[in-house]
C-alpha cells in the first residue's frame, strides 16, 4: 500500500491516474468501500512509515508524496495520528530550514490544504446548514429559568387562593436577589482559551512561515506565502489568537510586498487579501500607511507603458500584478472600512 500511495502522490498525471485505479483494485480485492476506509483502517502503518522516511534525508521527497497522497483521500479522524509527524517536521525545519527548507514547506502545504477542507469555512458553512433550527435560537441563562420557575409558583398560589402574607413577601423579595445573585461563570474564558488541535497546528506552522518570508530562495518565499495563506484561513474563527499573529507577520509581508521579485510581489498581495478578509479592519491603519501609497505610485507609474502596450503586454508578469491589483485594490478597500 506505502509503495502505490507513493506513486499516488506523483506530480506526472499519468503515474498517479494509473496508481489510483490501483488503489481503486486493491480496495475491491481487500472488500472496502473506498479509498478513504482503506487509508484509515491502514493509517497506523501509513504513518509510521511516513515518520520514518521523513527522517532520512534520501527518503524525504518519497514520504512527502505518500502524506500528500493520504491527506488527498483521508479525512479529519486520521489528524490525532499525523500530529507527531507533523510536529517532527517543524523540528526538522527549525534544524535545518537552510536546506531542507522545500521539501519540508511542501509537506506542511499539503498539511495545511488538508486542514483547510476538514475545518475550513465550507465545512462550517455546511455544518451550520446540517442544524438550521438551533439558529436564530437564544439559550436561556440559569438566572432566566430560576425566575421563571419562582414566577410560575407565586402565579400558582394567587390563582389557588394561597396569597402570601406581607412579611412572607418582604422575605421573599430579600431572598430572591440572594438566590438570583448570578455566580461567574469562566466557560467563555475557558473555551476562548483552548484552541483546537488543528488550530494549534496551523499557529505553529504560521509561527515558522514567518521567519521564512526573509529567505534568499525565491521559491521558498512562494511557497511559504502559499502556506501562510492557508494558516491564516485555518485561524480564522480564533480572532483572538489570529490578530497577533497578523501583527507578527506584517513587517515580512510588506517587505515582500514592496521590495521583491514581482511574482513573490503577486502571491504576497493575494495573502494580503486573505488576511483583509479575515481580520478586518484589524489592519486598517498599517495598510494605508506601509502598502497602500506604494501601490499607488506603481500603479502611476506603469500607467503609461500599459496604455502603449501592445497584446504581447498582457502576458507578461507586470501586466498580471497590474490586473491582479486592479481587480483587488477595491474589496480590499472594502474589507478594511475605508470607504471614508
């Protein structure tokens, strides 16, 4: 099974098309009901030769088609398994980020692209669309119900003809606030605090993208903007631990914003979307400050060469940033509540 995931994970079509009907015939011969139940009930196998490979440095770039394969036709229940592997490879890119840095950023994108579709906005999306009674519903605090049942007992002895005395009713009003007197509930807290797994992941995994933004490897840089987006998507519904890592990342985002290769300049803008998208005004202030008079001026300033420009311009790098700025500078505007 290792061998034809393996080639599963291949970047020619043709290898993993014809490996996938291998795994289609093998799961016909094995009697499963798809290649989802074959890799869960083999996820113990599959993972450890996965954590072994990624450990020797000649086996790397096999074991990280194997996990991108598994991850393709899994599901979120084989996640508490791969949370070793993937914490050894966080290790691993700590101790030797200069090296190995690519190999280990293409583990982590398929980690993360798989976080993505398990816990991502459509997934929400669809679980909020499973329950549609329970929305729009208030819960009733315990304070609520206590009064609620006190009110139905005094309506039922006035309409039995039991009329309380007065100084029953005195002690009764100065019990009341004493029984009413709601004690602090730390659930909120407690639950704002605990951040699941998943999450946790994609925090870690922010956490060393942004020290990654700086490399000298403009492929690196590509690849850890395309990780940093799908980290921050994952962040998305904890506001509270998603803010600051916005904070952190905005000085490498802006460099990479400003001064780089154009097509690392095009990735960083759609990151800078996404994070405009998820954080709100949050970054308001920064973007009209560092990024926004910069735009600006480069838009001027390629003004005239594209109104010269022939049809060979629109397939060139510049005309693409142009077009891609163009076409987002208005949402994001919109995002980021500066209509004023």
């Amino acid at each position: 099974l290792y061998p034809v995931l393996e080639k599963a994970g291949d970047r020619t079509v043709l290898v993993s098309e014809t490996a996938l009907g291998t795994l289609a015939d093998i799961c016909e011969a094995c009697a499963y009901q798809s290649v989802q139940s074959l890799i869960n009930d083999n996820a113990d196998y599959l993972v450890n030769g996965i954590s072994l490979s990624l450990r020797q440095l000649a086996h790397q770039s096999h074991a990280s088609q194997v996990l991108d394969a598994v991850l393709r036709h899994s599901d979120a229940s084989l996640l508490p398994l791969l949370e070793d592997v993937i914490q050894d490879v966080l290790s691993a890119l700590d101790q030797a980020y200069s090296d190995h840095a690519a190999t280990f950023l293409g583990v982590l994108h398929s980690v993360m692209t798989a976080l993505v579709q398990w816990f991502g906005p459509s997934c929400s999306e669809e679980q909020g669309q499973s329950r549609p009674v329970s929305r729009g519903r208030r819960v009733l605090t315990r304070l609520e119900v206590q009064q609620f049942f006190l009110d139905y007992v005094r309506q039922k002895q006035i309409a039995e003809g039991n009329l309380p005395d007065t100084e029953d009713e005195e002690e009764e009003g100065a019990e009341v606030p004493l029984l009413a007197k709601p004690e602090p509930d730390n659930s909120d807290v407690e639950g704002e605090a605990a951040l699941p797994s998943h999450a946790q992941l994609a925090k870690a995994v922010l956490e060393r993208c942004i020290h990654l933004l700086s490399d000298r490897s403009l492929r690196v840089r590509l690849k850890v903007l395309d990780v940093l987006e799908l980290c921050v998507t994952v962040l998305h519904p904890h506001g509270n631990h998603l803010l600051p890592m916005a904070h952190r990342v905005w000085p490498a985002l802006v460099t990479r914003l400003t001064s780089d290769d154009p097509l690392a300049v095009l990735r960083a803008f759609k990151v800078l979307c996404t994070l405009a998208d998820k954080c709100g005004d949050f970054l308001r202030q920064r973007f009209s400050k560092d990024v926004l008079p910069k735009l600006t001026s480069s838009l001027l300033s390629q003004a005239p060469t594209s109104a010269r420009a022939g049809p060979v311009y629109t397939h060139t790098l510049a005309f693409k940033l142009q077009l891609a700025v163009l076409q987002g500078l208005g949402s994001l505007c919109e995002k980021l509540d500066m209509g004023e």
